[in-house]
C-alpha cells in the first residue's frame, strides 16, 4: 500500500491507483471546486475502480448529524464550503463521472459515500 500527497487542484494525481480516498476534504470547497478535485480523481482512475469521499454527512433536512451541524457552522463564517447530505456528495460525484453510487456509515457521525469509474 502507497500513500501520495499533492494539490487538489494543480495534481499531479498518481496514475497506477486502485482506488482515492479523501477524508474531510469534499465540504471545504464549494461545488464547482468540488468538480474540479472529483474531475481529477476520475481521470486518474482505471476503469473499474472507486473513490471514497468520508465525511460528516448532514440527514436529508440538514439539521442533523450533530459534528456536521456544528462543522457547517464554522464553514459558514470562514470558507467558500458547504456541508453535505449524501444525495448532494452523490451529485457531486455523479457530475465527475462516477457511477453506482453508494453511501456507507462508518459511525454515528460519519459515512462513506463511493462513486465507481465506468
């Protein structure tokens, strides 16, 4: 197993992964933002292959999970990021590429949402 570490933005992304796993990365940047790194990520895929996205995911009326209610505040005052249900992640991933999208919880307060190159 090898770990990389880059720019989101500039890359250059790893060619020769299984799979990119992002932790606590997607709701620091505001949808277009979000494209551009999930872009990324899709074409530094093999077909076949996922990308995770962990994060604490707001429920469908955004008032709970309660780490993610208290996180989404202090993106309010401080960046241009948003936090996200599962569906929005979702979208987000489907918009770069991604299929077959599923959401697993980790926790109580966070989960997994998976996209898959096709």
């Amino acid at each position: 197993m090898s770990f990389f570490s880059g720019n989101f933005f500039t890359g250059p992304y790893p060619d020769d992964v299984d799979a990119i796993f992002m932790s606590h990365v997607i709701h620091d940047w505001n949808d277009e933002d979000c494209l551009q790194i999930l872009g990324h990520c899709y074409e530094a895929l093999p077909t076949g292959s996922p990308v995770l996205v962990q994060e604490f995911l707001l429920d469908d009326d955004k008032t709970s999970q309660l780490l993610g209610v208290f996180q989404w505040f202090g993106l309010l005052s401080s960046t241009s990021g948003d936090q996200r249900t599962s569906a929005e992640v979702g979208t987000l991933l489907s918009k770069a590429g991604f299929a077959e999208i599923e959401t697993r919880a980790v926790d109580r307060e966070q989960s997994i949402v998976i996209g898959w190159k096709k």
